[in-house]
C-alpha cells in the first residue's frame, strides 16, 4: 500500500472518528434538552407537551429510566395513574435505585386507593433516601387513610424534621392536630 493510501485512508479514519463522536454528543445533548424542555412544559402547566418530550427522550434512549419516571409524573397528574404506574415500573426496571419512581408510583397507587401498595413504594423510596421528606408525608396520609393513626403520627412527625419550609410544617402539624383529636 502506498504512503498516499495509508495517508487517506488515516484522514478518513480520523474524520470518521470525529463524526461519529459528534453524533453520539449530539444525541447525548438532544436526549438532555428534551428532558430540560419537559421539565420546563412541567412547570408551565403543559403536561401534554412535556410527555411528547419524554416520548422522544424514549425513542432516542429507551434505557432512559429518569424520562420514564418523569412520563409517569406527568400521566400521574393528568389523572391516568393505570399509565402513570406503567412507566414508574419501567423506569424502576430500568434503575431499581430511583428513589423517586418509587415515590410517584406510591402517589398514583394512593389516587387509586391502593394503600397498601402505596406504603409498599413509600417504604422502598425511604430504604433508597431517607431524607426524601415528601415520601413520610405521602405515607401519613396513607396510613391515616388505613387508621393506623401511631404510624401516621410518627411519619408526620419525621415529615417536620425534614423540612425548614414554614408551609409544609404547618400543613404536618395540622395533619397532626387532626389525629390527635
């Protein structure tokens, strides 16, 4: 092989090299802003648009476990917990660590009155983050709703430590003031 060959043919190599890291930036970046655009159509309200982005993390990244959790939420507020569940379990699928799946599949199972099950993620993301003040609050109400009124206390009452937001306190210790009546 001549020196011209081997010189192509190494131009050609870098060049290839260099596209093909491009692309996989360029998907890594795409797969990135979708998720960011979601999150902004969350908290604009547009739960619709914030799903057709997570569709299309999906389609980019199918092992995408956080825009399955993230679906999942925004089915979970439109009040179609039946989907929601079915991304929140492939997302733990996916990441069996995300505390937070565990925690919004907990919140649909409450919507549909499935407490026990409820408890079952509540008790799985506390295990994964302990400091995941939202889960002991969710799980008081879950335990209230069953009567298990020393299990609601207590999570109530962890709930209070976890938090330093003024609103949030009150709202436990009003929860609170209702058991203990």
């Amino acid at each position: 092989m001549s020196r011209l060959s081997v010189a192509i043919l190494l131009v050609v190599s870098l060049l290839t090299a260099n596209i093909l890291a491009g692309c996989a930036g360029t998907s890594e970046g795409t797969v990135e802003r979708y998720i960011m655009q979601g999150k902004e159509l969350v908290n604009q309200g547009q739960y619709d648009e914030a799903i057709k982005n997570y569709d299309e993390v999906i389609r980019l990244d199918p092992q995408h476990a956080g825009a399955y959790n993230n679906r999942g939420d925004s089915y979970r507020i439109l009040g179609q917990y039946e989907r929601a569940i079915e991304d929140f379990d492939e997302a733990i699928h996916l990441n069996p660590q995300l505390a937070p799946a565990y925690y919004n599949r907990g919140v649909a199972y409450d919507k549909l009155s499935q407490f026990e099950r409820a408890i079952e993620d509540y008790n799985e993301a506390i295990r994964l983050d302990p400091h995941f003040a939202w889960t002991y609050y969710n799980r008081g109400l879950a335990y209230k709703l069953q009567g298990k009124m020393a299990e609601s206390i207590a999570d109530f009452e962890k709930f209070i430590t976890l938090t330093n937001n003024p609103q949030w306190i009150e709202m436990a210790r009003q929860q609170l003031e209702e058991l203990s009546r």
